[in-house]
C-alpha cells in the first residue's frame, strides 16, 4: 500500500527519463514492418516442409506483433505515470507549503502536527483557534487526497506491467499476417494502457478535498478534464479559478447548444410552452454570461473568470470575477440581493465591482503599493423579489437565504482552498445579499478579513434574533455597515426585527457614511440616496462616499473610510 511517505520520495525523472529508450527500441522494431511482409513462402513451394516454414514465419511475425503492443503499451505507461507523478508531487509540495506558512508540519506517516500559532492579541485568539482547526483539517485532507491519488497512480500501472508479463496486452493469433502492421499492433497495446484519471470527490464534498484532488493532478489531467469533463470542474469549490473559468466556458457551449436543440424540437413538435419559455430564458442569460465574458469586439475578456455556472433550479446562476482571483493580493467576492437574475442585470453589478476594483487599486497605487485586487459577482443562490403586494417584508425567505449562505460559505471557502497563500478577503452583501452573506459568515472557517453590508435589512434569516457583529466571525472591529439616506430597505426593514438586530445599530459594527463627504485626500466624494446607488460614480467621475469607502475596506485600508455622523 503506497503511503504518504512513498509518495513524498517518488521521482517522475525515473520513468520520464526511460520513455526515450523504450520509443527507441519500438521505433527500431516497428521499422522491421517491410520485411516481415516480404516474408514469403517462395513460389512453387509446396509440401509439408512449406507448410512448416509458413507455420514459423506466422508465429515470428504475431510474436513481434504483441512484442511490439508490450512496448508501445510500457512507453505510454511509463509516460502517463511519470505525468501523473508530477500531480502528486505537486499535492505533496502544496500541502507542505500550507503547513509551514501556518507553523504545521506533516509526517512521514501524513500525521499532520500543529507546531503552535504566534501569539495573538486575547480578543483573537478564538477566531485564531478556529482557523488553525480549520488549517489542520484542510491539511488531513490534503494528505488523504495525495495518497489516493498515488495509489490509482500505483495501481493503474501495476495494471499494465501485469498484462505485460502475462503475456495479454493483445493476441496477434487472430491477424492477418499478409498486411501486418506493427505500427497497428503497437497502437492497439497503447489503448489498452490508456490511463484513467483519478474521479473528483463527492459533489458535497469539503472545498479542502476538491483543492487537493486538483493539486495532485498534472497539468495534462487537468487539461483533459477541463475539455472532456467541464462539469466535474467548473462548480467544484476549491478548484483554481481560472481552471474553473475554462471549464465553465467550454460548459457554456455545451449548455447552448444542448437548450437550442430541445428548444428546437418542442417548437417544431408543437411542445409545452412553459417548457419552451423556460428553455428561452435559459438561452437568454447564456448569451448574457457570453457578452459579459466576451469584449465588443467578440474577443475573449481575460481580465474576467467564470467562476461558477448553475442551469439548475428557477433561475440559471453565475459568479464572475474581475481580476485574478488566484494571485490578487485582495479579493473580495459581492453577492447582490432581491430581484437580481444573471440576465437581467447581472452585468450591472459586474461593472459595478469592476469600478471598486479600480478605486481600491488606485488607493493602493497612491501608497506605492502595487498589489492587486480581484473582485468577483455572486449570483449562487436564488434571490426572491417582490411579493405580489410590493411588500419589502417578502423580499426574504428563510429557505433561499439559508441555502444562499451555506453556498457563499463554501464559495468563499474555495478561494481560499485553491491558493496556498490567503488573500486579504472581504465580503461584500447587499439588501438579501447581506443576509446571505451573514449567514455565509457565521459559518466560520471562510477567511474572510472583512465585511461590508449595505442597503442591509439585516444579516440573520430568524425573527426576533439579536446578533450581534461578533456572530460574523470577521476579526473585532473588521465589520461595516452602510445605510444611505431614503433607503427603506435599510431604515425601515430593520425595525421589523425579521432579519436580526438592525446593522445600523448592531454591536461591534462600524458605521461608515454615504452622505457627501471630502476624502482623506481632500478629493470630494458624492452623496448616496435610495436603495441601489451605493457603488455609484456621478457622470463627472467623482465615486461615492459609500464607493469610496466599499474600496478602502476591499483595498485593506481602512484609516481611508468616512465614518458615518
């Protein structure tokens, strides 16, 4: 049984380095194709003795036939387990670099052993406490993932060195050794050795195990399953972003064309027209995640990820980011609230972020701090609308929030997984969208730094709960709200008690302004009204003050945010 230690010592070179002698000396014997065909009985030879040099010749050329499938079928093995080493490696050397930035170390044995964190301030030590169990878990999981990947490694090859020796690769008996091929034979031996990849974890499983199954995958497997199996990849939480992206466009594709087709048969058969309708709407908002990932000009926009794809449920579903969210130095993923579809205005709110990109770079840029930021649209849940009676009070229901925040929860957990250094991360909520992500936060282990909640009428799903900021399990002091003026999701909703304790007056939430305001700088900043103008620019240029202060906490500044009066 191959160990954790067996598969920190293994070495791809061993084999990688063998391919070349092996395609050597099958490139020598398939070069004998010719003459094996000139191999005759001569002409008017007759008789028993002819019959027997036939018989020799007939078993010399199928001897070679499946000497040359047992070469071809050890050159693709040798090559393909030396790949696939190179994934494992890369799983060993991930999970290490995790363990020694968060003072843990794996054993031989895979034990992973915590080292003890540095001292922390009192009020931190929890939420500290709570990250490194997280830390040790993702770890344990890392060393599983690596160790079943090496022993289907182990065993797919064992496999083929078994037919090898058995002599069973193929059976040239059968051939016709007229038109014999060696080249053929020696195709047929490597279809058998054709290598499976290792199948990703259940669809439920922890974001951590989805991060370690990708990492100990070579980039050739990735490739193949990016092209062959988008689905396995594309929504799997904790796979790199823009392997996800990848996948999710080659998904696009296949969506569009699998709606157009069924959309196609129920018209010409004169189908059910809710069916029809629904088909419509789906193919209406893959051609809008299609524009949005697309530049005018029809070229591919490589300044954004694909992040997740959903055609399932009510209402197709999407997350698209801004930036790099594998190498961004600050990430912060927003989820917009009631009335929000992909293809309604999904694009808005893509814009919207790219624009609080851009602020908070720019903020980072006059520290002369070249860091990056990445900001990513999660429309992952089902988000409600108004009730028939334009009532606010039915723009929640504690089934699609609690299913959105234990989505977000492990989205966010994702990024996180994917990277083996963490972000500076902040969640950004919206009207529902703050209770989403309320809920996502109170998951704990997400690695989000901050959190900023706007337009909020709330940040718990459960009337008459009195939370507090602390519930978010966001470092003390790293939670903020925004309240604009004559927002009556905001004001008013809040007083009903439905959604928690109201964030403009919650505990350990820090209160930052969307009135008119000058900015640390002295560049003046508009006001915000209403429910949906807080990432606004005015057409001058000029950001909002809630804008403005949305990107210092993404920019990992917060000394620039305007406190509310």
């Amino acid at each position: 049984m191959v160990t954790w230690g067996d598969a920190v010592r293994w070495n791809p070179a061993v084999l990688q380095d063998a391919v070349g002698a092996i395609n050597a000396a099958y490139n020598k014997l398939v070069a004998c194709s010719d003459d094996l065909r000139d191999i005759n009985t001569p002409q008017g030879w007759h008789g028993d003795a002819a019959s027997a040099a036939a018989g020799e010749v007939n078993q010399i050329i199928d001897g070679l036939e499946e000497y040359a499938a047992d070469i071809a079928a050890l050159r693709r093995a040798a090559g393909d387990t030396g790949d696939a080493i190179t994934g494992v490696q890369n799983g060993v050397k991930e999970a290490q670099a995790i363990a020694a930035a968060n003072h843990f170390t794996i054993a031989g044995d895979g034990a992973v052993v915590d080292n003890g964190a540095p001292e922390v301030p009192e009020e931190q030590r929890e939420l500290v406490a709570e990250e490194r169990h997280r830390v040790a878990e993702e770890l344990k999981d890392r060393v599983e993932e690596v160790v079943r990947q090496a022993i289907n490694v182990d065993e797919e090859l064992c496999s083929v060195l078994g037919l090898i020796q058995a002599g069973q690769v193929i059976d040239a008996t059968a051939n016709d050794n007229e038109h014999t091929s060696l080249a053929a034979a020696g195709n047929a031996g490597a279809a058998i050795a054709f290598p499976s990849i290792m199948p990703p974890p259940a669809v439920d499983a922890d974001p951590s195990m989805n991060a370690a199954w990708w990492a100990a995958l070579s980039d050739k497997e990735r490739q193949q399953l990016i092209a062959q199996h988008p689905d396995w990849v594309g929504n799997r939480d904790g796979v790199k972003a823009s392997d996800r992206s990848k996948a999710n466009l080659n998904l696009l594709q296949q969506e569009k064309r699998s709606f157009a087709a069924e959309l196609d048969r129920l018209k010409r058969e004169d189908g059910d027209s809710d069916e029809i309708a629904r088909l419509e709407q789906r193919l209406k908002a893959l051609d809008s995640i299609t524009g949005m990932m697309h530049n005018p000009d029809g070229s591919l926009n490589t300044n954004r990820q694909l992040m997740s794809l959903d055609m399932t449920g009510d209402h197709p579903k999407a997350a698209i980011a801004n930036g790099d969210v594998d190498t961004a130095q600050h990430v912060a993923v927003f989820t917009p609230g009631m009335n929000s579809t992909v293809d309604a205005n999904m694009n808005g709110y893509v814009n919207d972020m790219q624009g609080v990109r851009h602020s908070a770079e720019d903020m980072l840029r006059r520290a002369g701090d070249m860091s990056n930021v990445a900001t990513v649209t999660w429309i992952g849940y089902e988000p409600s609308s108004f009730d028939d009676n334009g009532s606010l009070l039915g723009l929640a229901t504690g089934e699609n929030a609690d299913v959105g925040g234990d989505k977000l929860a492990k989205f966010d957990q994702g990024i996180n997984a994917s990277r083996t250094t963490d972000p500076h991360f902040t969640a950004l909520g919206h009207s529902q969208g703050s209770i989403v992500t309320g809920i996502s936060l109170t998951h704990g282990g997400t690695g989000v730094d901050d959190a900023v909640v706007f337009g909020s009428p709330g940040v718990a799903d459960h009337f008459g709960i009195d939370n507090t900021a602390a519930d978010l399990k966001v470092p003390q002091g790293h939670a903020y709200n925004i309240t604009a003026a004559g927002d009556p999701v905001a004001q008013w909703v809040p007083e009903t008690w439905r959604y928690g304790a109201a964030p403009y007056a919650m505990d350990g939430m820090t209160q930052l302004s969307a009135d008119a305001a000058t900015g640390p700088d002295g560049t003046p900043l508009a006001a915000s009204h209403g429910h949906s103008e807080y990432t606004r620019t005015t057409p001058e240029g000029v950001d909002s003050t809630s804008k403005h202060n949305i990107a210092a906490i993404v920019a990992g500044k917060p000394q620039l945010t305007v406190p509310a009066h």
